[in-house]
C-alpha cells in the first residue's frame, strides 16, 4: 500500500503585501509550512520578474507621501483554524455561533478561529443550526462537513 504521508496536498494561502494589499496564490504542498515558504517563494519571484509598484493613497498637498515601510510580505493567518490550520475563509467555514457556544469552545471572543470540526471536537457535542448567529458557514462547507461527520473524521 502506498505511503499517503509524502502525498502533496493543495494550499490556498494569503500573502499580505504593502498596507492593504493582499493575494492569494494555490500551491501544492506537503504541509501549511511547505506551502507558506513556496508562496513567498512564488511572491519573490514575482516581484523581481514584473517588480512592485506602490500606488499612492492619494494624500492632497501640502503632504508628502513616502512608500510604505512595512513592505515585506507576510502570510496572513488570521483566518486559520487554531487547532488544525485549517483556513476558515477559503474553505467556506467563516461562521459566527453563540457567545455560549464559543465559550465552550474554550477561546475567548479575539483568540482566533476554529473550523467546524474543531469546534465540535472542543465543545464536545455536534453543531446544530441554532448554535449559529448572524454568519453561517457556506452551504458547501456545511455539505462537505457533513460528509465528514458521516465518514467519522474526527468526531467530538
């Protein structure tokens, strides 16, 4: 039987580059890590190929505007699930669930995100409709998660 472990998977991952700006590029990974470094790699080739062009905010005279000092680029990870890496925003699972629900979860209200699976693992009970507030995970998501719950991946 063939080793799974060495198979490359797809990663989605966002490179936040000067203020604002960001970009999200897929690449074929063994781990987030592999893939974090291949789309920096992937940003850097860029830049040096085409070259960064830093459009100015528009500030009126008398200001000065000066490029921006924080122009390295960074992997954004704010929409990762703090459990598996999971992103949250890609894979359709950016949600909003009762304050009650949360505070089982053991996260406070800013410590990050959790995908479904992870919630459900740490408040030990599986997700209902009525567990979700204001934001519901895409429909897609919620398909492929419960195609999850009935496969038994990582059940709570």
């Amino acid at each position: 039987m063939a080793d799974k472990t060495n198979r490359n998977q797809l990663y989605k991952v966002t490179v936040t580059i000067v203020r604002e700006y960001s970009a999200t590029i897929a690449v074929h990974a063994k781990n987030q890590a592999q893939a974090d470094k291949r789309a920096l790699a992937a940003y850097y080739d860029w830049a040096c190929t085409e070259g960064v062009s830093i459009e100015p905010l528009g500030f009126p005279k008398p200001w000065d505007e000066h490029d921006s000092v924080d122009d390295l680029p960074v992997i954004d990870t704010r929409f990762r699930c703090v459990d598996c890496g999971k992103d949250t925003g890609w894979s359709g699972e950016y949600y909003s669930v009762s304050d009650e629900v949360w505070a089982a979860s053991g996260l406070g209200r800013h410590d990050g995100m959790l995908c479904l699976l992870d919630l459900e693992r740490r408040i030990g009970r599986l997700l209902t409709g009525g567990d979700f507030e204001a934001m519901y995970p895409s429909k897609e998501a919620w398909q492929r998660h419960l195609a999850a719950r009935r496969k038994g991946a990582r059940q709570p």
